[in-house]
C-alpha cells in the first residue's frame, strides 16, 4: 500500500530500524539512520493551498452540511515555521501524533506554533500530501486537516518533508501571525545520517 498514515508508521519505523520487539523495561537504543531533506517539493505546497484558498473551496459542518468558504486570503511562508515542521517531520518517523517524542507539547516549539498537520506513507510528494489532506471524501469528524487548511485565523504557514527509511513524512505548521522571513533561507535537499534514541518498552504477552 502506497499511503498509509498513524500507528503502522510508527511501528514500521522501529521493524525496519531493527529495534527488538522485547526488551527489559526503562531502556533506550540508539539508532544511526539515514534522513533525506525534500524541501525544494514541500515549498511547491503553498502555491497548491493558496491558489485551493483563493478559489474558495467548501467543508462539512458538525451536522453534515456543507459550508462554503469564498474566497480566503493567501498564507504567507514563514522560515521559522518551516524549520518547526522539519524538525516535526523527523520526529512523527518516531511517534506518529501531534506530541514530541519526548513526552513534550509540540507548542513548545514556538509560540508561534496554533496548529499542524502531519502525514506519512511511501513515495508521497507534496502534490499527493496536499491531496491526502484535502480529505475531500471524508465527513466532518474526518476533515481536521482540510479545515486546518482553510482556517481564516491563519496566516502563514511552514511545511516540512523528509524521507526516513523509504517513509515520506509530512508535516504543515500554522500560525495566526504573518511571516515575517518568507522563503529567506535556501532549501535543505540534502541526505545526512542521524542517531534516533527509542525507549524500549515489553510488548504484552
């Protein structure tokens, strides 16, 4: 299967990387792996959700009507945001949720930080990331990330991607604050090797 995103990330990050399934309680292990930067893709991104934006899209409401949205102004690129969302985007190969791997709020990040989106799967670029968040198919109760995405209090945003043991993740940072470094930095595309600590843990019998 091509895309696949919550818990099976998780567990197939730590199979592949060859931590045990059992070991004694209260150890870690620390893993070298390697991790592949795609920012150049993830950029292209915001040229896809503003001109979604612009266009004036619709979501499900609580009772199952549709609700228009007209026309939403652009989000703005924010380097700090984006450098967030890649360091988000390591950390969900390691624990697939809107929590650091840490036992820390992902707000910890930066007060700037109100809201995010993550995803993850094989061979997932930024067109089909952007597709998978669009939830065009789901009903209200599925459709958190689309409404992320057309959420008027935002006002800028940072996407980070990166590609660890053949999974693409996925992350977008949001913020009600305007950017105020738009696209300054260069984007990293480079490939790097990366130790990972993992607490083991005892399966149940």
């Amino acid at each position: 299967m091509k895309k696949f995103v919550g818990f099976l990330v998780s567990l197939l990050m730590v199979m592949s990387l060859g931590m045990p399934a059992y070991a004694e309680e209260n150890t870690s292990i620390d893993v070298n792996t390697t991790i592949t930067y795609g920012q150049s893709d993830a950029r292209t991104m915001l040229k896809m959700m503003n001109d979604w934006r612009n266009a004036g899209t619709w979501y499900y409401q609580e009772d199952g009507s549709k609700a228009d949205t007209g026309a939403l102004p652009s989000l703005s690129y924010d380097d700090e945001l984006e450098s967030i969302a890649m360091t988000r985007a390591k950390q969900i190969a390691i624990l697939f949720a809107h929590q650091q791997p840490d036992g820390q709020d992902i707000y910890a990040l930066s007060n700037k930080l109100n809201g995010e989106n993550i995803a993850a799967g094989t061979g997932v670029d930024a067109a089909e990331a952007f597709e998978m968040w669009q939830e065009e198919d789901q009903p209200y109760e599925g459709q958190g990330h689309r409404r992320n995405m057309l959420d008027p209090a935002f006002k800028s945003v940072g996407i980070g991607h990166v590609t660890i043991n053949g999974i693409d993740c996925w992350v977008q940072d949001f913020s009600d604050l305007p950017s105020q470094s738009e696209m300054q930095t260069t984007a990293r595309d480079d490939t790097v090797m990366q130790r990972y600590r993992f607490q083991r843990v005892r399966l149940p019998a």
